[in-house]
C-alpha cells in the first residue's frame, strides 16, 4: 500500500493543513475499479473520506493516488467559508482536463458543499456527475450505479440516526501511529454564523461500545494515538432508551453514556494508546471531563476551546451562548484542574458583523489573558441561509477584516513563540509520528500539550513513546534530543 499526503493550501488565516488537504491512499487488489478522494476542510470531513473508502472497498473499488487512472474521483468538501468552496470549484476546473481525456471519469461531491447546494452543483459545474451529503454516503453504491446508466444521481437527505457505528473506516494517508475516530455526528448549536447544522444536521451519537471497540482495534493494528471527533464532543450522550438499544449494563458499560464516560472508556482500553479529541464547545465542557484527564496521563493536556470573540455583545450575536467573563471562568477551571501545562487553542473570527474597533480590542485583550497554545483565524465570510446572514448585516468592510485578522494572527504568534519558550529545558514524553518533514535524520511527533518536537532518531522506531529533553525552539517547533 502506498500513501500520499500532499499540502494543497491553507484555506484563510492560520489553520493547520488539515484545512485544506489531498489525502489518498492506493490499494492494488484486483477490483475492477478505481477510486480517487480528495478532502476539504474539518478532521470529521478527512475521517468521512475513509467511511466512504470502506463503503466502497465492498463495493469492487480499490483507491488510487493517480487522479489519472481514477474511474471514480470524489471531492469531499467544505462550505464552512466561501473560500473554501470556491477552492472546490478551482479543483473542479483542474479535473476538467483529465475528464476530457478519459470521458467516463465519474465526478462527484461529497459533504456539507453538496448538502448546501444539492442539485445546484450539477447545474452550476457540468462535469459533476453526482451529489451525495454526509449522511448518504451508504447509498453511493446506488448513485455510482445511476451515473453508469448515464443519469445523473443525488442523494442529500439528512438522517436523525446515522452515525456509520458499523463501518469500519479505510484509513487513509495514514502514519499508522495516529488516527480519528468519529463518536458524533450534527450539532444543536446554532451558531449564527455556521452552516454546519444544515449541512450535516442534528446531533446524534455513537454507540459507545461500538466506539471502544474500534479503539481496540486500532491498538491491536499498531496506532498509538485516536483523536474522538464530533461537532461538539462535550454533548455527546448516548443511552439504551434513547437510542433505543439493549441495556448495556451487563456489558461493564452504564444505561446512560456522557463524554467524560466515554472518555474514561477509551482511556481504559491500554495504557500506551493516546487519546485527544475535538472539538470542545466552551458552553458544554464540563469539570467532570477535566477530572477524568486528569485522572489518566494517557489522555492529552490539550483542549481545543473555541472562543470566536472576546467581546460579550458579539458573543451574544453570535449565538455562542456564554459571555467573555464565563469563558475566562472556565479556562480558570482548565487551569485549576489540570495545570498551567495544559494546551489551549482557540478559533477566532475577525469582523464579525457590526463589529466595532474597541470590540475587536477585546478579542486581543482575550488572547492576552488566555495566551493560547495555537488559533484557527479566519476573517467572517458571511454563509447564505445562517441566521447572521439573514438578520445581520456583513457591514465590516473587507479591508478592515483583513486588517484585524492580520493583529490576531501577530498577536497568536507571539504567544506559540512563548508556549513554546516555556517548554525548552523540559523533558517532554514524546510518541514518534514519523520523520521531521526537513531531515530524514529526524523523527517528529507532539507532546500531551500538543506541541510539535524534532529529534534526531538514534535507535528508536515510530510509534514508540520516547523521553525529549527540549533544548531550544522556533516559533512553530521544539528541537532537542531523546533521553533515558
């Protein structure tokens, strides 16, 4: 098997390259087809692409690196700004020329793009062929087999109950020692700025044991780490009579399942598996969780706790449902419960509507109490059919967005450039994930806090835990040596 992992751009701002990334994986079987994926976006989109790949690995499909000996090519996209979908439409463009070479290529879209726009994209991009949404991915069987009859196929209806629990996902592009496991699906927020509760509907949750199990799988296969995915993991809560399942006491496993049970189930599945999760939503993090990390040293001091904005009025129009005072509470509460080395990272939008300037100096006064380990920031690009859209006026001038992105995203790296300070002279337990990108001499891998560290190898092999004494640091990296 052959792995690709190629950096295709960040969308906006200073998002980590899962932004904006071609993951392929290539498999040599025998099938009469191949398969091509191509994700945008979020960690849940990248960990949907493998869903897909294993729905369609039962179905006669191998998958391919080469976009030219694909038979089927399918971009898994975004909507969440505009930028990345006009992304998708550049690539669409791209693909246009293999299309005219080989005319049975099959093109589809996949993901909360398609869901948004549904039939409009067969319309508005002629090369696309099919349409299928996050929840009818089960149906792309069904859908390919359409196209091949020479129709085109849609299927974007949003389900209050999928949640793929059965399918045991193609991992894709993988490092063998990390990977996501999806727990959740939808969200119930209603951020008024978010399409994602139209593009991928209401919350529903994963069947813990199901969850557990793949855990173990995983550990079994060789990988040392699982990231717990959803919209919003804090919310999670699976019971035997809302789900309408057989009780699970008989199995060790309680009638009512919250986050921090889940997280504690996980946990327990070996010692040297790592667990991190994604993403928090500040309202719904609980002190419950904080105790059950800091009960086990296996899951990571790292909390991803959107802010969005530092000023209350703002937070209040962005539906975010708590105040810039609460927030800071329960980062106090991080803090108290889990030490100052705990990683803290944050999404920021700059020139949300009717921003003014004095409340775009409270998201730097926010980012100067809280000093986050790392931020996506992205300047607001107003989505057609949120609330904001239609009741609040996109009023700040882009220029000015652009302006006030630039001063969080100085401002967030002067504080990475500190976090990073504070760990040199530090011995960091380290799991290997592979070579640095710049020597082969180097392995990579992170700390609990989330914090990326270059070594040189000696002896060690990836996914092995090793002990780094940091020694210095750039402003994005820490550089030292593997001690006993």
């Amino acid at each position: 098997m052959k792995n690709l992992i190629e950096d295709i751009g960040i969308i906006e701002g200073e998002s980590p390259a899962i932004e904006a990334i071609r993951v392929t994986n290539e498999t040599n079987t025998g099938k009469n087809r191949k398969l091509y994926i191509e994700s945008y976006g979020c960690q849940m989109n990248f960990s949907d692409s493998e869903i897909v790949a294993s729905i369609l690995e039962n179905d006669g499909f191998d998958t391919t690196s080469d976009l030219a000996q694909a038979d089927v090519v399918f971009l898994n996209t975004c909507s969440i700004r505009e930028k990345a979908e006009q992304t998708v439409r550049n690539r669409l463009t791209q693909i246009q020329g293999f299309k005219k070479k080989k005319p049975e290529m099959m093109v589809g879209i996949l993901g909360c793009m398609a869901e948004r726009l549904k039939t409009q994209l067969l319309e508005e991009e002629k090369i696309v062929d099919l349409v299928a949404g996050p929840d009818a991915y089960r149906d792309l069987p069904t859908l390919i087999a359409k196209v091949d009859d020479g129709d085109k196929a849609v299927n974007t209806f949003l389900s209050r109950e999928e949640t793929y629990g059965d399918i045991t996902p193609v991992r894709l592009g993988t490092n063998g020692v990390t990977a996501f496991i999806s727990i959740m699906r939808g969200c119930d927020n209603m951020c008024s700025f978010c399409v994602v509760p139209y593009t991928r509907g209401r919350e529903r949750s994963r069947d813990p044991q199901s969850i557990v199990a793949e855990a173990h799988d995983l550990f079994n296969r060789g990988f040392r780490e699982v990231t717990l995915l959803g919209q919003n993991v804090d919310s999670y809560k699976w019971s035997a009579e809302e789900n309408n399942k057989a009780r699970l006491e008989k199995n060790g496993i309680q009638q009512v399942v919250t986050f921090a049970n889940l997280l504690e189930l996980v946990a327990q599945v070996n010692s040297d598996l790592r667990i991190r999760f994604s993403t928090s939503h500040p309202k719904d993090i609980t002190d419950e969780v904080l105790h059950v990390m800091a009960k086990y040293e296996n899951i990571c001091k790292y909390i991803h706790l959107p802010a969005q904005s530092g000023n209350s009025r703002i937070l209040e129009l962005m539906n975010r449902g708590y105040t810039r005072e609460w927030y800071l509470e329960k980062v106090q509460r991080i803090r108290a419960i889990l030490g100052e080395e705990c990683g803290i990272s944050s999404d920021m939008i700059s020139g949300f509507c009717s921003e003014t300037e004095e409340e775009h100096q409270d998201t730097l006064s926010l980012m100067d109490l809280v000093k986050y380990d790392y931020a996506y920031m992205f300047s607001y690009s107003e989505r057609p059919g949120t609330p904001a859209a239609k009741k609040l006026a996109d009023d700040i001038p882009l220029g000015v967005k652009n302006r006030r992105l630039e001063e969080i995203i100085t401002k967030q790296r002067q504080h990475s450039h500190l976090h990073h300070q504070l760990d040199v002279g530090s011995t960091q337990r380290v799991l290997i994930e592979g070579e640095s990108k710049k020597s082969t001499d180097h392995w990579q891998g992170r700390t609990s806090s989330n914090h990326v560290a270059v070594f040189p190898k000696g002896n060690k092999k990836k996914g092995e835990y090793v002990n780094v004494f940091i020694e210095r640091c750039t402003s994005g990296t820490l550089i030292g040596t593997i001690v006993e």
